[in-house]
C-alpha cells in the first residue's frame, strides 16, 4: 500500500500563558512511501517523527495537508477505518490474557462484514504467532515472558489484522542491546515476507540504517533529506545531517580554504577544487583517516582503544570541536605511541565541508 503525504503540517497550540506562536511539530511534510517498503523516521527527541506517525494513524488530525492510502483520501477517517497496524514502545498487553488471548482481541472487535468465526480467529492468530515465532509460547501470560517476547506478541496482534500499512514507534527502546539487535533483524524479515508498508520511528540511527529502505531524516519538524541510508550517510546533505548519522560520530574541524586548499590549522591537508576561499566547517568520518607518518595532518595522540578487528586512534588537535578526535584504522596498523604525534592522509570521499553559520553543505570536485 503507498503512503503520500501533501503538505503535511501539524501545529499545537502554545502552553505558554504570556502567549506566543503555536509549536509546529510536523512542517509541509511532502512525501511518498513506496508500496511494501520499510522507511524510518529518523530524529532528535522533538523532532515531529512521532507526530508524523500519528498524523498517517489518525491519532492526531493534520493542521493543514492529506494523507492518501493509495488512491484513498483517509485524511478525515478514524483510526479504527484506515487498515493500520499500531505497535508502540510500550507493548500495552493485557496483563490478564494469554498469548493467544493478547493476538485475538483486536479481531473480537470486528463487526458486521469483516467479523470473523471463531475458527477464522483462531487460524489467524497461528498465523501470525508462527510469523513472529512465538507459537510455543500461546498459553503463557506476559509476566511469563521476555521484553523480546513480549514484543513480538504487540507485533503479533498488530499484524493479525491483516493491516494494510504497519506503524512501529520506537519498538525496541525498551530492550537491552543484545535483543534489541534480534528483534530489528526480526522486524526486517517479517516485512520482507509481508511485504506490508512499514514505518518505522526511531532516534536510533543503527537501527533506522540496518533495516529501512528509506530513512527520512528529520529535525523541528522539517524534513533534511530522504534517501537509501547509505546514500544518505556517504552524501548527507547538510551539517546537521551528517553530525546526525554516523556511529562513531563525524568529527569536526574549524577548517580554511584558501586557493582550493583546505587547511586545518596549519596543515594543507587536501585539495578541494571549487569550494569559495574562507572559513568553513570540516566533518571527517572516522574512517577517513589514512595513518602515515608523511601524512600532511599532524595530531596529538591521546591513547588507542583496541576493538578486536579495529583500532580507534583519539587524538587532539587545536581546531578541532569537541572534546577529542576519533580515526578507525585497521588492527594490522601499527601505531608508534611514544612519538606523542600521529599523521594522517585523508580520503576525500570522507571528507565534507559547510557553510560555518548556516551548516549548507559545500561541495568539491567531480566525486562531489
């Protein structure tokens, strides 16, 4: 089922007492999700994601804009009319009810033509337990049962419905790493076989990268960039979204361009034809870095932390921002530590420069 939202805005009123402008948390939102793909809204804590999803439910009612499934305006439908399925960051079971009881209760709610027999309910709901592998599980109650488990029993009665658009909300945020990496792999393979529409809300980029094949960057309401996540990442298109996307973090420079030149401090450190002489900012991804000792980038090392099949070399320099800089080698490299001093070449394609006030992004070379 395709997904279109036209101009899509939410506004709230101002709590402020004194007054003052109502809160936009979703701003001319204009896109278009591909049938039977998995796109994450991805974003800092406010950034209108949330609302987004609740505006493609209707929980929430636009300020202005449609929303379409497909060919059909649902823009003024009620929730329970728009074929969706909800699974949020709290799994909200029944406490009382078994697995099985948990998956049926949203069809017991179907009435007149869509009202399902008792061995109608009971087929779905094997269905859908054997989809997210929890059908061993049918007579346990939730206090029996894991966080992942959990989880899969609110995807489970989300997807017995046979929703035509599935909606998850920050679903792994209460799980510990480990199943938090499981149960994303889950979510991917269960959309694979369904092949529903699925969006998919998070502040937790890994997570929207790993699975999504769209993520839609969001912040104040206002729509970066969308695109192929590694597209996104390798071709962010401004400051914000870089500094965004990335684990570990981009690191940035108080940079100078003079005569296609980027200097940072007093080391030349690559050319980068076309980008206007004066002060920019310079993000370099922590695997742009080559370590050389004939290397035109000069640093003070802090320390080394090995990581098994990476080393991650932290060092200091005066125009960095931040507190420290971290570069990704590989763990074969030898690292002379008791210089004090480490040197780098860089990779231009890991190399990104913005405007310093307005974080648009500058572009250099014919790769660029």
């Amino acid at each position: 089922m395709k997904i279109v939202l036209k101009n899509l805005t939410k506004r709230f009123p101002n709590r402020n007492k004194k007054g003052g402008a109502d809160v936009i948390a979703v701003n001319d939102f204009d896109f278009e999700i591909p049938d039977g793909m998995l796109v994450g809204l991805l974003g800092p804590s406010g950034c209108g994601k949330s609302t987004t999803l609740n505006l493609i439910s209707g929980l929430e009612k636009p300020s202005e804009g449609r929303i379409f499934f497909g060919e059909d305006d649902v823009t003024d439908l009620p929730p329970e009319n728009r074929g969706v399925g909800l699974v949020f960051q709290s799994y909200a079971l029944y406490p009382h009810l078994n697995v099985f009881r948990n998956i049926r209760f949203p069809l017991e709610n179907f009435r007149g033509k869509d009202r399902l027999t008792k061995e109608e309910m009971e087929k779905r709901v094997v269905e859908a337990a054997k989809l997210v592998q929890i059908d061993h599980l049918m007579e346990r109650k939730p206090s029996e049962l894991s966080g992942g488990q959990q989880q899969r029993v609110a995807i489970a009665r989300a997807l017995v419905k046979m929703p035509r658009v599935l909606l998850l909300d920050e679903p792994l945020s209460n799980l510990d790493a480990r199943l938090r990496l499981q149960t994303r792999e889950e979510i991917r393979r269960i959309q694979q076989e369904t092949k529903i529409t699925t969006v998919f809300v998070t502040h937790d980029q890994e997570e929207a990268m790993s699975i999504s094949d769209l993520i839609v960057v969001m912040k104040d309401g206002v729509v970066h960039q969308i695109g192929k996540p590694q597209d996104v990442y390798d071709d962010p298109i401004d400051q914000f979204v870089a500094q965004f996307l990335g684990t570990p973090p981009i690191n940035m420079f108080d940079g100078e361009v003079r005569n296609g030149q980027l200097y940072i401090g007093e080391d030349k450190v690559l050319d980068v034809p076309g980008v206007r002489d004066g002060a920019v900012a310079a993000g370099i991804r922590p695997e742009g870095f080559i370590l050389d000792y004939e290397g035109p980038l000069v640093c003070e090392l802090t320390r080394l932390e090995v990581m098994g099949r990476d080393v991650s070399i932290i060092f200091k320099d005066e125009a960095m921002k931040g507190e420290a800089v971290r570069a990704i080698i590989d763990a074969k490299s030898r690292v002379d530590t008791g210089s004090g001093k480490v040197s780098f070449f860089l990779k231009p394609d890991k190399v990104h420069l913005f405007e310093p006030e307005t974080g648009e992004r500058l572009r250099f070379g014919k790769a660029e």
